[in-house]
C-alpha cells in the first residue's frame, strides 16, 4: 500500500502529460500548413456532391481544408477562431447538403 501513492502520482502525472500534448497537436493541427501537423483534423468527409466543395474536406480547430490535395499539401481556408462545423456555411450552400444541417 505505502508504493501505490507514487505510482498513482506518476501515472496521473503521466495521463496529464499526454493530454496536455495531444491539446497542443490539435490546437497547431489547422494553423500550420506542414507535415505532419496538416494530417492532424477533426473530421474528413466526401464533399463531392456539393457544388463549390472540394472532393474532400478535413475539419481542423481553425478552417477547412481540401482533402485531397497534393501530396501532403492541402489547400485550407483562412485561419479564424471557433471554426464551426457547418456545411452550409462553410460552402455557402444548401445543395448537396444533407437535409440535418440545414435548417
């Protein structure tokens, strides 16, 4: 019992390490246009079917970007704060757009 408090002080010290890290990654993942951190996104999506959209698009914390790019270089919109996760407003249409996010 007297060894489980250090091993317990250094796993916590340890979880939080690597949560502080993977914050870090996510926070730079769309506001810097490098490998590796332009593979770092929210979510990829087919976009195809919407007119004005790229084929693909990767949701970061700050933009969106193109997903299929050119080897590792992805075209992404400007940077700005609380980006958010909207279609219709991200492409500036309705068409293609399934109907949960529109409204």
């Amino acid at each position: 019992m007297a060894g489980t408090r250090p091993g317990l002080a250094w796993l916590s010290l340890l979880l939080t390490a690597g949560s502080i890290t993977l914050l870090f990654l996510a926070i730079l993942g769309g506001a810097v246009n490098r490998n590796p951190l332009n593979q770092v996104y929210f979510l990829k999506a087919d976009t195809s079917g919407i007119p004005g959209a790229p084929k693909a698009a990767q949701w970061t914390l700050w933009n969106v970007c193109d997903g299929v790019g050119t080897g590792r270089d992805y075209l992404c919109s400007g940077t700005k704060p609380a980006h958010p996760f909207d279609p219709v407003r991200n492409f500036k249409t309705t068409k293609g757009v399934d109907s949960g996010f529109i409204g």
